[in-house]
C-alpha cells in the first residue's frame, strides 16, 4: 500500500510541475497578439469552414482552461480567455478544439472509441477508488474484490491511453492548419507548436500515472493471494 502512495506522490510532483510549466506557457502566449488580430472564436468558425464542417456550433463556457469539444451535441467549446482573445495562446488552443471536431467528421478511430467509453468510464470512476480500498482491507478473505477493482482501474487505465493519441492528432490537425491557414506567421507558429506540446505533455503524464498505479494494485493482488 506504501508502495502506491509513494508513485502516487511521485506524479502527483511531476503533474504539478508539468501543469505549472502548461500554464506559465499560455500566460506567456496569452500576452501575445496574434499577428493576423484574430479571435479564438474566429479562429474556430474560421478552421471549422475551411474543412467543410457546417454542423458545429463555437460556444463560451466557463472556467479556466476548460476548452473542449463536445462530440455529443457537436460544439467547439471554448473558455472567455480563450474565445474572446486574440493572442498565439488563444488560437492555438482553438485550432485544437476544432482539431477534435474534424477527427469527429472523418470518423477518427481513436475519437470514436473514446466516445464509446466515456459512459463506462463515468460509471467506473464512481467507484472503483471504494472497491480497491476495500478490496485491499479484505485481500485475506475477498480477494475477488480487489480484481473487481483492478478491473474498474483498468477501464480507466484504458481511457487515459486511449486519449493520448487523440490529443496529439488534434494538435497535429489544427498545427497544419495554422501553418497553412493565414492565421499564425513563422515566428508565431513554433509559439502555437510548444503551447501545445505542453498541453500534450500533461495526458502522458496523467497516462503514465495511471499504468504505474494499476501495476502496483495488480502486484499488491498476486502478493494477497500468493499468502492465501
């Protein structure tokens, strides 16, 4: 049990660090009007029209951060800083939205079966920290308990490794895009490109993570019943 809480501890350190670097980014870029004095907003109707998606609504929403791209009621997401500025930061994040928006009308594979997952994954993350806490106070006589939990981790285990490619191809969608569009000149573009890498760089933090805490459940079940 020691174990878990000392890895845990480890990439809580190392999230943190990657989260203070994300955001120091993004006030940095934040603060730089884009050249092109685009909006976030119009840099999403902008992306969307020019790949041919009609179908997306681009919304405000709170929060800071809080940018997504909802594939449920197919809108582009985006938080005031974000849709309302017109800094490298802005449309950088932007561009990424509306990266997941074109992997959701070319039927992206990795897209669609994260969508798939999302409602076992909710219903899994309800309660799996429970049964893994009791399946590891009841390993002697309820081992069963523990698996069950390992199982409900693993989903999300799964979902946190399902999303990284999803992540990175958005990037990659809406970097080529910036590039090519007129949005971003050569001195804004490798701006936009390490904004994002640092974006990115928290889901394989938060992946790693979680394949570090399924190993050692799964290590803390075979020693329970190595001992029954």
């Amino acid at each position: 049990m020691a174990s878990i809480w000392l890895v845990s501890l480890i990439f809580v350190g190392i999230s943190l660090l990657f989260n203070y670097q994300l955001k120091s980014k993004f006030a940095r870029y934040g603060n730089m009007v884009l050249s092109s004095g685009l909006t976030g907003k119009q840099v999403a109707e902008k992306m969307l029209r020019e790949n041919g998606i009609s179908n997306v609504e681009v919304r405000i929403s709170d929060g800071f951060l809080s940018d997504h791209y909802n594939p449920m009621d197919r809108t582009v997401n985006l938080s005031s800083e974000v849709y309302n500025g017109n800094s490298i930061a802005s449309a950088a994040v932007a561009a990424h939205e509306c990266g997941h928006a074109v992997q959701h009308a070319n039927a992206y594979p990795w897209l669609m079966l994260r969508s798939r997952l999302v409602p076992i994954v909710q219903f899994s993350s309800t309660l799996v920290q429970w049964v893994l806490i009791a399946g590891i106070l009841l390993i002697k006589v309820f081992p069963t308990l523990l698996l069950a939990g390992i199982v409900l981790f693993a989903l999300t285990t799964i979902f946190s490794v399902i999303t990284l490619p999803v992540e990175l191809d958005a990037s990659r969608r809406a970097l080529i895009w910036l590039q090519g569009g007129n949005v971003a000149n050569s001195q804004e573009y490798p701006m936009a490109k390490d904004a994002l890498k640092w974006a990115a760089l928290t889901y394989v933090v938060a992946a790693l993570a979680s394949i570090a805490t399924l190993v050692q459940y799964i290590f803390i079940y075979m020693g329970g019943r190595s001992r029954n």
